[in-house]
C-alpha cells in the first residue's frame, strides 16, 4: 500500500501546487514510484486529448507522469456539474466511485501518492464530495497548507479543522506558506504557540518570492486574448513591474524599473520609437521584457516598421483603456504552467532549501 499525503489548504492562493510540485521534486528522491491525485479538479483542461484538471496536467508535463493521467484526475468540475448533481443527474456516491477506482489504480503503481485539495477544505460540499470528504474517503492524513501571517492565518485554519474533524479525518500538519524571508522564524514561533493545544504540527513553507507570483509575456497575452508580436522567444519572461508610459518619453525612460512590462498608447510614437531602440540595447534589455499598446487610432507606419525592426514583444489592444489593461494585469493571479521553466526551477531549488521532507515523510 503506497504512502499518501492530502494536500490541503485554508483557501484559494496559498501555494498548494507550488507545495505539491516541491513535495514531488523532493519525494523522487527517496521513493522510486511517486504519484500525484487531483480527485476533485475545478478548472478543466484537454491534455493528450484526455479532460483533466489543469494540475493534473501540470504535473503530468513537468514530472513525465502522462502514463498515469487518466486516473490522476477522475472528477473534473465543468460549469453544469454542480446543477446535475442537484438535479440528480449525477450521483455523488458515482463521484466517489470514480475517485476510488481511480486511486485503487494510481495506487497499484505508486509507492507515495501526493493528494492535492481544491481550494479550501469545504469546496465541493454541493455535491457531497467536499476536500474533507474526499480525505475520509482515502483514509489520508492531511497536510494544510496557509498563508503566512497569525491572526487571520489562525482563524482560517481552526474553520478548515472543523470540517476535517467532522469527518474524522487527522490533520497531521500546518506548513505555512509565503514566509517573509526576514519573519521567517518569529512567524513559526508565533503560529506554533498559537496552535499549541492542537496536536498537528506547525512547519515551514517556501518564502515568498515574488517571481512565483508575477505573470510572463505569455500569461499576460492569454488573460487578454491577444496575439504577442515580435521576439516570442520571449513569452516565458517573467514580469516584474507594470508601468504606465504616461509621462514624457525622457522621464518614462528614466523610471523604467527591472523586467519592466509597459503599457503605452498607439499615438505615442516618440515614446514607442524609444523603447524599441532601447530594447536592442543589452543594458536595457533586462529592463524591458515588452509593451502592451491600447488605443483606437493605428500606429503610424513608420513606428511600426520601426518596432517590427526592433522584435520588441508586444501587444496591441484597440478594445481596452490603458486603465483597463493595467487593471486586468495588476489583479490577475498568475497560476504557474508547465512552460514557466524559471519559476518550476526556483520551486525545486526552494523546495530543497526550505521543505523539511524528511520530517513529513516521518509525519504522514
């Protein structure tokens, strides 16, 4: 029977897949045949012409697990699911078959199974088939993975203990995640003292970093439905700073910061022209990962050859407002995907720093 760990969390954004992936990346290490089980997935994706969860499919492309896909992601939530479960359409007791057949396979392959939740411990209640449930179902202790913080940190966490101890599933752990580096220990002080009438146990997660939370060039032209132009060798650069070019071409020159990506509007074309010189430069080329170009008046055809020339990344948007685009960027949460290499090879690297393995594989 293999080992299994339920991966949980107090809610959405808490760093449960960069957790699974560290956890992955650390248990191939030790156990020749590890596993990963997404029983309940929210966000459907097609890989391999195969509808699975988008993590399953992550982890299937970045730990080469495609042989095992069709049973990592056995229930996959589409909009209509949760009104044919009430209709009666769908069963849960069938949702649980499919999950339990499902990991009965996984199982029969796999010395260690990581088992990553969906959002916070009660999602999936509507359809009887919540995290906690699911956790029962596979007799799994759980790992719940928080943010860093106390006050609101503690507080989540005793509302998702109370529906695990509901269902009389172990919470063996709390691993809390996005640590400031500086707070890093006074943190897990404090939470561990807080926590001290409960028996689970209070470990370190990854720090934050910013570049885990920032979006690439590809990302961004995803999430606004537009094509990236010139260099898209460049779509996995990460971005770090959103500017707006509204002031004078020197000044926005001056205040461009590292990984830069700017949103100018089609009539500045002393500013486009700029920027576009400046990216074939290499000290500026750190600076500026792209531009973002809104505005209904075209872009003057010698600002475009002049781009064109240049392979600067762009994308032009003739439906959005500058204050729209910045926005929709700025408030995005950027999910990692398997071509993000810079950030999967940062999340192994932390792992290894930071994720005491040895300490859960004794736990769970």
């Amino acid at each position: 029977m293999a080992k299994k760990i339920f991966i949980a969390a107090t809610g959405q954004n808490c760093g449960k897949t960069t957790t699974s992936i560290g956890m992955m990346h650390l248990a191939l290490k030790k156990y020749r045949n590890v596993g990963f089980f997404k029983p309940l997935g929210p966000k459907p994706a097609t890989f391999h012409r195969i509808t699975v969860d988008k993590d399953a499919a992550l982890i299937a492309q970045v730990f080469e697990l495609e042989k095992e896909l069709r049973w990592m992601s056995p229930v996959v939530v589409h909009p209509e699911t949760t009104r044919k479960v009430v209709d009666g359409e769908i069963s849960p007791h069938e949702l649980h078959e499919r999950i339990m057949r499902a990991y009965g396979e996984l199982e029969k392959r796999c010395d260690f199974i990581i088992i990553e939740g969906s959002g916070h411990p009660g999602v999936g209640s509507v359809m009887k088939t919540s995290n906690a449930h699911i956790a029962r179902m596979l007799n799994a202790p759980v790992l719940m993975v928080t943010g860093g913080g106390l006050g609101n940190v503690v507080d989540k966490i005793y509302m998702g203990l109370a529906l695990f101890e509901k269902e009389g599933v172990e919470v063996r752990a709390v691993l809390a995640n996005k640590l400031i580096p500086e707070k890093r220990d006074r943190t897990l002080d404090y939470l561990t003292r807080a926590l001290a009438d409960e028996k689970m146990k209070v470990v370190g997660g990854v720090d934050y970093h910013p570049v885990l939370a920032n979006p690439t060039l590809r990302r961004i032209s995803k999430l606004l439905g537009l094509p990236l132009q010139g260099n898209r060798r460049e779509a996995s650069r990460i971005i770090n700073h959103v500017q707006i070019g509204a002031a004078s071409t020197q000044r926005v020159t001056e205040l461009i910061r590292e990984s830069s990506l700017l949103i100018v509007t089609s009539s500045r074309d002393e500013l486009l022209v700029t920027l576009a010189n400046l990216y074939k430069i290499p000290e500026y080329r750190p600076l500026i990962v792209g531009l973002v170009i809104p505005g209904t008046a075209p872009v003057s055809t010698i600002t475009q050859m002049i781009l064109d020339r240049s392979n600067i990344p762009y994308m032009r948007s003739v439906v959005h407002t500058t204050a729209e685009l910045y926005k929709i960027i700025t408030e995005d949460v950027s999910k990692i995907t398997a071509d993000d290499t810079e950030k999967l090879v940062l999340i192994r690297n932390l792992a290894e720093t930071h994720l005491d393995f040895d300490l859960l594989d004794e736990l769970f």
